[in-house]
C-alpha cells in the first residue's frame, strides 16, 4: 500500500463492554453488535473492535486496553465509546465505577480522542430485556450521565442506544424480542446443554438488527461514517422485500 492510500484509510475503533464485543467459539451464539458492524463499511474503512466481556471504564483503563486503542488511533478515525453494563454492577467490585468515575472516564475518552484529532461517538448502554406488564422497564441507572455528557457537548456525536433498542424490542413484545437474545432451551447447543436464558446478551440475530439501529441513526443524523459503507452488489439491487 502506499504512503498516500494509507493517508486516506481510515478506522473505526470500538470501545465497549460484552454487548459490543467479539466472542470466544465456546460462548457462541453469543454476539456483540460490534460483529456484524464491523462488515458495513467500504473496503478502505478498518474496524478494530477494543471491546470486551465484563469490562468498565475502569477497568479498561487499568488493563491497558484504552491506550492500546490510543496507541493505534490516527488523525481522522473515529471511535465509537459504549460502557455502562459492567460500571453500575455494585455488587461486583472487580468492575464497578461509582457514577462520579463513570463521568469523568467517558469525559476522558472523549477528550483523549479529540486531542489525537479523531472523532468520539458517544451511546449509551443497549437495554436489557426486562418486560413488566408487557413494557421494558429501564434498568440503566448510568444511561442519565451519558446523556448528561451528550447535551453539555453539542459538537459531541451521540446514539441513545438504551432509548433506541428499548423502543425496538417493546415494538417486538415479549416473544419476539426473546428470539434476538440469548434464550436457549436445554440440549440443543453444545456451549449451553443445559439451556440459557440471558436477557441481556444479544444472539447472531440480535446483534444483526442492533448493529443496523446504530447505522440508522448514523444516517439518520448524517454522520460522515454514513457515507462510507459498502458499495453494493449490483445484483443485489434486483432484490427487493
């Protein structure tokens, strides 16, 4: 590649917690939206995903894992920022963040990668799916400071993902929505012989339809990013639903 083909590349960096990320074979058919995200773009658009299972801003600091994404981030990429799962777990002190930690964490994010002069996209956490009385029920207590963050900072790009996926999943109801998440009944897949019922972890299916909410509201707010997708198979603009 050349020096200037690699002047014009760009990347999109994914900092997050286990709904973004990447899995093991053994969690599948576990999946972060970050996957199928990740096969959106044009050719010359690289998608690193920093995400990972079970981690808070906290401790994706303290394990290095932001100044890797730092170490690598270049004028002109963009890095998408998700945490919030894992920071208001009080109960689990290996990753819990007080509230005041949480702010001034995503805070420095941003910062971080606006003095690199790259682009910070802020969302909030997706929803979990909790039904009560046949609505999801907000189960969030971080998803203010993020939106706080959101409208001090006009300049800042900002995806209400909670909102987004809570209104999604409620238009499903309860049935329908279960299918997206990890809800497996016993002896059908090798990882889970037992079965699983996790309202909280999306399935392939699950991660597909989040990865594409996040790149409507992309488009929908005219985000530069949304100018940089696959250019499509011919054929498939016979296709038609």
């Amino acid at each position: 590649m050349s020096l200037t083909s690699q002047s014009l590349a760009l990347t999109i960096h994914l900092a997050g917690d286990s709904t973004m990320s990447i899995k093991d074979p053994k969690d599948y058919p576990e999946t972060g939206w970050g996957v199928p995200f990740a096969t959106f773009f044009a050719d010359d658009v690289k998608v690193i995903n920093y995400a990972k299972n079970g981690r808070s801003t906290r401790t994706f600091i303290e394990e290095g894992r932001w100044q890797t994404l730092m170490n690598n981030l270049q004028a002109g990429d963009y890095v998408f920022i998700q945490f919030g799962h894992n920071d208001e777990s009080v109960k689990k002190k290996d990753r819990y963040t007080t509230p005041e930690q949480y702010k001034a964490n995503l805070q420095r994010f941003i910062a971080d990668v606006r003095q690199k002069q790259a682009s910070p996209v802020l969302l909030s956490s997706i929803t979990r799916r909790y039904f009560k009385k046949g609505v999801i029920q907000p189960t969030h207590p971080y998803v203010p400071i993020v939106r706080d963050i959101a409208q001090a900072d006009p300049s800042l790009a900002f995806i209400d993902m909670e909102q987004v996926t809570r209104d999604y999943f409620n238009a499903l109801g309860d049935e329908l929505s279960a299918i997206r998440f990890m809800h497996i009944k016993a002896n059908l897949h090798p990882n889970y012989p037992n079965g699983v019922r996790d309202d909280t972890h999306l399935n392939q299916f699950g991660a597909r339809e989040v990865a594409q909410l996040v790149l409507l509201q992309l488009k929908n707010s005219q985000h530069p990013l949304s100018q940089k997708l696959r250019v499509v198979d011919p054929k498939h603009l016979k296709l038609h639903y």
